[in-house]
C-alpha cells in the first residue's frame, strides 16, 4: 500500500544509520530496494536526472584541501537542493552496491576517524541522515500526517525537561540490583523472544539513568519493571529498585 511506503523508506534507512558496519552491505540493499519500490521516490530520481548527472555532482561535492604536514583531506558537501541531495546519495548507495565503489575505502578518504566503526558513525550523521529528510519530505504527500510539524514540535516539548540529579551511590544500588536480576534470568532459561525483550528494556533503563531525562527514565522504568517484574524470583530485587527510584526527583 502506497501509505506504507513512507514508514518502509524510514525504517529501511534507520536500520542503515544505526546498523553494524559488517552489515553494511545487506542493509544498503535494503534502502536500494524500497526506494525502487515507490512510484513516487522513483518518480523524484527520474525527474532530477534530467538535470544533474551523478559523476557531475560528485565533482562539485568533493572537497579537498592540504594540511601544514601535507597530507591531503576531503569531504563531501552535500547537494543544497533537497531532490537533488537524495538522488546524489542513492547513486551513492547504488555504487556501493554494485561493487564499483568500496564503502572502508570512501569512508577513509571521506569520513576518516579513529575507527571504522567512527567513521561510518560520521557518514551515516552527514549523509544518511540528511538523505532520510530528505526522502521523507519527498513522501510527505502520501502521509502529509507522518511528517507534520506540529506534531513533531508537540512531542519534542512534552519529552524535552531538565536533567535531574542521581547521586553516584543511588546508580551503582541500582546497577547492582539490575545486576542481580540479570544473573537470575540467565539461570531461569528464557526463551529467545524473552531473553531479547529483557535485554532490550535493561539497556533502555540503563540508558535512561545516565541520561537522567525524568520523562524517559520513566518510561524506560516501566519497561524494565514489566520486562523483569513476571518472574517471581525477581521480585524483592524489583521492590529495591522501587524504593530507590523513589528517592529521585522524577
């Protein structure tokens, strides 16, 4: 269904943002693939290429410049124009693809970092991020609702709040509780899908405590509490849990 192309195109491409660099090349298909799928993406593509060539652009985005040791750096400026910067990308992508392009050795001329897990972390927040926007504004006539604004600014208000304090002593009680309960659910023998879904809120909570956002650790907490509280093993370690939460000013 067409108004499912705009959710495809997004989570296509934010499991290429947040992927491991291993998969890259599966996840790249992917993107590849739902892109060729949408009459209306497809449309975009077609329509850009009549005025620009990809070789063209490359030449124009590519920045270089010499540093006091000698040594030569580039990067890449994206295209200003929003159809122009996502075709740009996805013949980028499509070289890759195919093989005429090797992803380690683009990102160390283009992207270079302490590692190549760094430098693809650069990429994705120069380049597929960009290319995510702009696909989703190229899709927003089919869900005008999926991208609307107001929305958007509404969310980012109700979730934005000051960060609040958790004494050093206060998180390590919690760790070593989360820590204890962690030890007895691998001794309970999980099934795969629980074992995940456990996994899956701990990393949340644990994520939330040092952001300290009260709003997400709320609801981070929740998540957790529901995730490890089924297993009555666990309970006396959920209620110090509770108790410790209580003492912070959510």
């Amino acid at each position: 269904m067409k108004t499912n192309e705009l959710a495809n195109f997004v989570d296509s491409v934010n499991t290429l943002i947040e992927g491991k660099l291993i998969l890259v090349d599966k996840h790249i298909a992917s993107v590849l693939q739902c892109v060729a799928t949408s009459q209306i993406l497809c449309k975009a593509l077609s329509d850009t290429l009549k005025t620009m060539t990809y070789s063209t652009e490359f030449s124009r985005a590519r920045v270089a410049w010499t540093r006091s040791d000698g040594v030569v750096e580039a990067r890449l400026k994206l295209p200003a124009d929003r159809n122009r910067l996502f075709t740009f990308v996805v013949c980028l992508l499509t070289e890759v693809d195919s093989g005429r392009r090797n992803i380690l050795d683009f990102l160390k001329e283009y992207y270079n970092d302490v590692n190549n897990d760094a430098s693809y972390a650069r990429f994705a927040n120069e380049v597929l991020k960009p290319f995510k926007s702009a696909g989703e504004h190229i899709l927003s006539s089919i869900d005008p609702e999926g991208v609307n604004v107001q929305y958007v600014e509404q969310a980012e208000k109700f979730f934005k709040a000051e960060k609040i304090y958790i004494d050093t002593r206060v998180l390590n009680q919690l760790f070593g509780e989360m820590d204890a309960i962690r030890r007895i659910l691998e001794a309970q023998k999980l099934s795969e899908g629980e074992t995940f879904e456990v996994s899956a809120a701990t990393e949340y909570f644990v994520n939330a405590l040092y952001l300290k956002n009260p709003k997400i650790l709320a609801v981070s907490y929740l998540a957790y509490k529901n995730a490890v509280g089924r297993y009555s093993a666990t309970i006396e370690h959920v209620k110090v849990i509770v108790q410790l939460l209580s003492s912070i000013a959510m």
